[in-house]
C-alpha cells in the first residue's frame, strides 16, 4: 500500500511505513496492562498447581492479544483525533473490566466472573476492529477488508468464549476458552483466510517499525515493573532481617539481569531490523506479535518466584519456586533468544542463551532431587543470567579476544588460533 491522501478529517496517523512516535494516550492505556499483568501473576501464585498454571497461561494469552492488537491499531490510527481517543478509552476500561473480573474467571460454579471476562474481552476486540475498518474504510480498503476479516474471526471465537463462560466445570471453561484462542492466534498466520473475502498479505500490512518496536519494548518494561511491584510489596510487610534482605536483593538483581539481556543488544537490533525490513509487517508479525509472548510470559512467572522467595528464603527450595523460577527464566532466554536470532544477520540463536537455558535445567534438575536452600538456588539462577549478560556483553561491546590483547597481549597471541599460510 502506497501512503494514502489524507485530509482534515482523517483518522490515519499517514505514516507511510516511517516513524510514528508513541503518544501519551498510549501510555495511559498501557497503566491497566500493569494491573492485568499483576492479576495475571497473582492468579498464578494463589493456584500453584497444573490446573493454575493452565489457567494463568490462558489469561496472560487473553492479556497479551488484547493489548498487541490494539497497539497494531495504534499504529494506523491517529491518537490525537478525538473518534481515535474515544475508541482507546473505551479499550482502557474495558480492559481494566476485564482484569478485575481475572482472579475469579475459572471459580467453580461462578458464572458472572466469567462473562464479565468475556463480555469485557469481546467489547474490546470485536469494537476496536470495527472501528478500525470503519476509520480505514475511506482511505485504504485493502487494510479495511483486513480488519473485517478480523472482526469474522473474533466472532467465531466468541461462540467458544461465551460457551467457556457458561460453563459448570473449570475444565469445561479451559478447553472451550482454548480452542478461542487457537482461533484468534491462527489469524495472522493464515493471513485471516475468509470464505469469499479471500486473505491478507504481510506485505499490505504497511505499519510504522519504529512505533512496533518502542511499544512492545514498553511491555517488557511494564512485566518487568510488575515484578518490581511485587518483590518490593512483598518486602515491605516482612521483617527485614538477613534472610530476607538477601532474597530482596537477589530478586531486585534478577530483574536487573532481564532488563539487562533484553535492552543491551536485542531491542536495539529489532528495532533496526524492522525499520529497514522490506516488509516490517511480516516482521511484527513473526518477531514482535509472536516472539514477544515468551519473553513477557517468562517475566511474568519470574515475579511469582520472587514472591515465592521472599516469602521462605531461609526454607529448602520448593517444587513450586523451582518450577517458577527455572521455568520463567527459560521461557524468557529462549524467547529472547528467538528474538535475536529473527534480527541477527547471521540467523543465529546466541550461544550464551543456549549455555544459560542448559544451566538452568541442570540446575533445576539438581534442586528437584536435592535439598538445596532456597535463597542459594534462587542465586545461582541469577549468577546464570549474569553469566548470559557478560557474556554477550563482551561478545558485542568489542570482543573478547580484542579485550584480551590489550589487558594481556601475550596471553591472547597464544590463544589466538594459528592460521595455515
């Protein structure tokens, strides 16, 4: 798509595949994202079993939809324009609705909960996308037909939102609320096929990189801030005595280490990578719509550990913070990791993520037999993640061996492989 004429009236930001700077509406939308997010990890640690975990990953992918298409709608439209501002805020407090009604969506026999849930996702996806076809309508029908393909998927999922919703048994709500989601998540891949309206091309999907890339980067921001949240709510009603300190201290340094291994080389990169990609819009599709869900669900579920720690950090580690903790920081290296290797221009998944997610298993692996303390496991961990951190630090910041040369030049020209003339 070429970059429509615009006029007074129109409800397009214009851009034409250049920057578009993220407004301070958007912002403001995103504070409820840190509420949903929070409900999401909180939902977690008060059903620490399978069927929690299930639960928590249901809702987080719910969370997660809901605010990445509307920022894929933020992309387009124009925030200053006041249809534009009334529709985000319809969207804010539908989904601040939506994370009220979350500790309760799955309660056994509670059926209010969980249509309001559904009630509030389904205002918020179905109207937004029809708004958008509506605003696109006039200047660019190719990406109007798109978002009524999208509209023809949120309401196929919606007959198995409504039936999860009236269901009896959590079970019954599980399965029908994903088999919802298979739908949804499916559209971009198939391109939103549609009897008789045919599909959409990620090469008509003209949307600004830079705005893409600064928003999903936000996110992180706002899981890890959630984890900030928790461990400094959870050590303000504690004794602070030398158990809990180190615990608060080794949580603090974990999200650190995250913020750390994502920023320093890999949000950078995407964001270079999508502003001069061909088609940015397969690239915020497969790299920031995807590949982001593990790194924000691996922060997410670290949070739980941290509240887990500070609760018992004198106490042998548990099945549950082991799980937690070994669990949300591998989801966070591998999707980080896939991350980097999607921007990388040698199409590599980093060494150091590989190396720190085979610790982390060996580490869990040896807490789950073994009664290790909880406050030296949770540390290990955390030395994992600084090991990743220096690592690719040195990797990318001029290299080990050039670093070697000039604090040891004699040890580096001995390690330095002979070449055969």
């Amino acid at each position: 798509m070429n970059e429509p004429a615009r006029d007074r009236s129109s409800l397009l930001r214009g851009h034409g595949g250049g920057h578009a700077p993220v407004s301070y509406l958007e912002l403001f939308f995103d504070l409820v994202y840190v509420f949903a997010i929070t409900q999401v990890s909180h939902v977690l640690l008060k059903h620490l079993s399978w069927t929690g975990l299930a639960e928590s990953a249901l809702l987080f992918l719910a969370v997660w939809w809901a605010w990445m298409y509307t920022t894929w709608a933020a992309n387009w439209a124009e925030p200053e324009r006041v249809p534009v501002r009334v529709m985000l805020l319809f969207g804010m407090l539908a989904s601040l609705v939506m994370a009220v009604a979350m500790p309760r969506a799955f309660a056994h026999g509670d059926q209010d909960r969980g249509l309001l849930f559904v009630s509030a996702y389904l205002s918020l996806q179905v109207g937004r996308t029809l708004f958008m076809a509506w605003a696109l309508w006039r200047e660019d029908r190719g990406a109007a037909m798109t978002m009524v393909r999208m509209a023809c998927y949120f309401g196929l999922s919606a007959a198995c939102w409504i039936a999860g919703a009236l269901a009896h048994e959590p079970l019954g709500r599980i399965v029908l609320w994903l088999v919802a989601l298979l739908v949804e998540y499916s559209g971009p891949i198939m391109g939103y096929r549609t009897p008789l309206l045919g599909r959409s091309q990620p090469s008509d999907w003209v949307i600004s990189g830079s705005h893409m890339a600064e928003r999903c980067a936000l996110f992180i921001i706002i899981a890890l801030g959630e984890g900030i949240i928790v461990t400094g709510a959870s050590f303000a009603d504690l004794k602070p005595d030398g158990a809990h300190i180190a615990a608060f201290l080794v949580a603090f340094a974990g999200s650190v280490l995250m913020w750390w291994i994502y920023f320093d080389v890999g949000a950078e990169r995407g964001a270079r990578h999508i502003e001069h990609h061909q088609e940015p819009g397969r690239v915020a599709r497969n790299a920031y719509t995807y590949l982001h869900m593990p790194i924000v669900g691996g922060v997410v579920v670290t949070a739980v550990a941290d509240a887990l720690i500070l609760e018992a950090p004198a106490g042998p580690a548990t099945p549950g913070l082991i799980l937690t903790q070994c669990g949300g920081l591998l989801l966070f290296l591998l999707g980080v990791g896939l991350f980097k290797r999607f921007a990388s221009p040698l199409g590599n998944l980093p060494l150091s993520h590989l190396v720190g997610a085979g610790l982390l298993l060996a580490l869990g692996g040896w807490s789950a037999w073994t009664a290790v303390p909880a406050i030296g496991f949770v540390g290990c961990t955390v030395g994992v993640l600084a090991l990743v951190a220096l690592w690719e630090w040195g990797s990318f910041h001029g290299g080990w061996e050039e670093r070697l040369s000039r604090i040891a030049p004699r040890v580096a020209a001995r390690l330095k492989p002979k070449r055969l003339l």
